[in-house]
C-alpha cells in the first residue's frame, strides 16, 4: 500500500482487481478545498489510458510487477518460449499476451518480460531492432528521388515499408513501436 502523494511513473496499481500504470501524474493544490492527484493510466494488459484523479494522501494499493530480461528460444506451437539467463528457468508465453512484439523477435534476442505473482503481462522489446530484409520488389531506374516506399518482408515475417532504393538482404533498422524503417544498417 501507498498514499496517493507516492506515486510515481512506472509504478503500477492494483485498483478493483486490474492493474494499471502510471504514465504520469500531477499533485494540484487548489485555492479553495482540499488538494488531490491528478493521473493518466494505462492499462497493463489492453493498454487502454483513462484519467483518474485521487484526493491528496488516499491509500492506493500498488501492485509489484517484476520485469526480468529473459532470452527467446522458440515457438512451439502454442506459444513463446523465453529462458531467464540467471536461473535457466523457461516459461511459454501465450502469444495474446507477446502480441505486435512478435513481428520484431528472432531466436535468441533478449527481450524484458513482465511478471506479476508468476504470470506474464506483457514484453518489452528495444526501441529499435536491426533484421533483414528477406524479400521486397527492386526499385525502377529514376524512381529514387521522389521519396517514395515500397512493401519490404522482414525475416520475421512481418511487413514494412521501406524506402525505393532498399534491396533483398539489407540489414535494416525497424522502429518495435510503431514499424516504421528507421534506416540502413552497415556492418
């Protein structure tokens, strides 16, 4: 348990039996009455953002999560297979809680896990990643300079647009939040 005057973002709540995380906060002290907490919260697991406002000093119920960087093995079918590199422990996560997070993963790449009293939330994965491009149509002669894009297959699977002048096996930079091609990657 914590006060309302405690909250940070980051910190997730346990309120009615659903977790919520705080994405940020704001203590106002009106002239007139009492002061109150002002937050923006999302929702752990539909990511659903409500405001909530709490009255200064209420005791809100704060729910530990713990995040741990665990390697990805496999698919097996039914589900993701994560290790947790300090105890070698492995759990299979469905793939409704890995969700868009599996356009973007290849065997063996760390990703954060979030646990709450055993059972996985949701996973966190870089910012960015660096994969492949497996397959796009090649560009036309002359059809570089207009800024134009193109379908581009990831090694994953997954689709993207890409610039005119990307190729089959360009190492590209892919943005895990929105999809988006961040650029070239040469190594």
């Amino acid at each position: 348990m914590a006060t309302s005057n405690d909250l940070k973002n980051g910190m997730v709540l346990n309120i009615e039996n659903q977790l919520w995380s705080v994405i940020e906060f704001q203590h106002v002290k009106p002239g007139k009455g009492p002061a109150f907490v002002r937050t923006k919260l999302r929702h752990v697991l539909s990511g659903k953002v409500v405001e909530r406002t709490f009255n200064a000093g209420v005791k809100v119920e704060t729910a530990t999560v713990d995040r741990r960087d665990m390697q990805y093995l496999y698919n097996d079918g039914s589900g993701f297979v994560f290790m947790d590199n300090t105890t070698y422990d492995q759990i299979t996560i469905s793939a409704e809680t890995v969700g868009e997070a599996a356009n973007y993963m290849l065997e063996n790449q760390m990703a954060t896990v979030a646990l709450h009293e055993g059972a996985p939330l949701y996973i966190e994965l870089p910012p960015s990643v660096t994969l492949e491009i497996t397959y796009t149509e090649p560009g036309l002669q002359g059809d570089r300079s207009t800024g134009g894009t193109k379908p581009a297959t990831l090694e994953t699977g997954f689709q993207i647009q890409v610039p005119l002048f990307i190729e089959n096996n360009t190492r590209v930079k892919v943005d895990t939040r929105t999809g988006d091609y961040l650029g070239r990657v040469t190594e």
